[in-house]
C-alpha cells in the first residue's frame, strides 16, 4: 500500500503542476482546456490518496498528511504565477498547526494493553589482578564513551575467554557487599506494552524496554581510570 500512495501522490502532483501550466489565458483570452480536467484528476487522486490512507491506517495524522499533499498540489499548481505565491504562507501554518494538534492527541492516547514483563539478568564478574590498588584488585572501570558516562566490566563467556562489556552509568546502581562475596550485575529489563486508540485499523501493541542496572561490588573496586571518549 505504501507503493500506491507514493504512486497517488507524484500523479497528483504532476497533474497539479500541469494544470497550472496550462493555466494562463492565451492572446485570445481563451482558458487553456487542459487547466479544468488537469485540476479534476489532481483533485480525484488526491482523494484516492486520502480513501487508502484512511482504509490502510487511520490516525489523527491521515488527516495532516491528506492537507500536506494538497498543499504541496496547490503550490505545484501556484509554480507559475508568482502573485500567488503570499497565500502559501497560510498553507504552510495550516499545516504546521494541524501537525502539533495530531501529534498532541496522538501522544495523549497511548494505553496499556498487556501488563509488563519484567525480567532480571545476573551475571557474574571477573575479579582482575593489577597494581592499581594496593589490594591488587579492580572489578569496574569507569569512563567515557561517546560522551556518555559508562562502567565497564570483564565477564567470561562460554569458553572461558575475558569479554570486555559496558553499561550506561545514569541507569546504574552501586550496591556494596563483603570481600567475602563474589561482585555479580544484575540487570532489570522492564517491557511495556501500549496501543494507542487513536489507530484504527488496530495494531498490535507497541514494545518498549526500561533497562536498569545494579552493580554488587566490594568497596574500593570502582576505580575511575577510563578515560577516553570513543569519537
């Protein structure tokens, strides 16, 4: 469906634009008798365009998009005389305006349709040795990467390799336990799912992920020595 509204909206513009071609009056003062069914066409695949927006999927934008492609039309249209060129102005806040109102309804109606699926990861980390510390021992770096603050963290993957992993700081806790314990990162991933009412036909519930973070760490094993910024 998305191929036939492009489709729609170039021959509408087209048809626009030649019309406005023929416009002018010749040395006769005749009206050129393409201009009228030119204008006819433009306007009947104008509303083709808006009849299959609205079937395929009706929002409160079908309507700003219906006014945007009749806006482009009339200026297409408009192309060859220069006098008319000062109502286009107008156009152009329509269509500014109808664009703020649909979004603000649009976003304004966004509910819930499945209860969220919370799911929670551990994973253990990886005591490294150095001489950084005077217990010889880090667990997290902290650093820079493409301007965001980041912890980064060594775990093991299945083959028993060092793995080099990252997590944004902002949506990080630090949770502090005995040397005793083995430092582990628990990783929250919260999945919400909502479905605005606006959309007819319906579609199926939108997915979003809130992820959050909890570092389990000794005292002492956060060490701010990363500091570069991946540009």
């Amino acid at each position: 469906m998305l191929a036939l509204k492009i489709i729609l909206c170039i021959l509408a513009v087209v048809a626009f634009y030649m019309a406005g071609y023929y416009n002018p009056y010749d040395y006769l003062g005749e009206r050129s008798k393409l201009n009228i069914p030119l204008n006819i066409i433009g306007i009947l695949l104008v509303f083709g365009f808006g009849a299959v927006q609205i079937i395929t999927h009706w929002t409160v934008f079908a309507i700003s998009k219906i006014l945007l492609l009749l806006a482009i039309c009339i200026f297409a249209e408009l192309f060859w005389d220069r006098r008319y060129f000062f109502y286009l102005i107008y156009i152009v806040i329509i269509l500014v305006v109808s664009f703020i109102i649909g979004g603000t309804f649009y976003e304004r109606n966004f509910q819930e349709c499945k209860n969220p699926d919370i799911s929670v990861e551990k994973v253990e980390l990886v005591n490294l040795t150095d001489n950084l510390s005077a217990k010889g021992s880090f667990f997290i770096l902290v650093g820079v990467v493409h301007d965001e603050f980041v912890y980064a963290y060594y775990t093991k993957d299945e083959k028993g390799d060092f793995v080099l992993d990252t997590i944004p700081a902002k949506d990080t806790k630090i949770s502090y336990i005995s040397e005793e314990e083995q430092p582990y990162l628990k990783i929250k991933t919260e999945t919400y799912y909502s479905l605005n009412t606006n959309d007819n036909p319906a579609t199926k519930c939108r997915e979003h992920d809130e992820i959050s973070y909890v570092l389990y760490v000794p005292k002492g094993s956060i060490h701010e020595i990363l500091k570069f910024d991946a540009q």
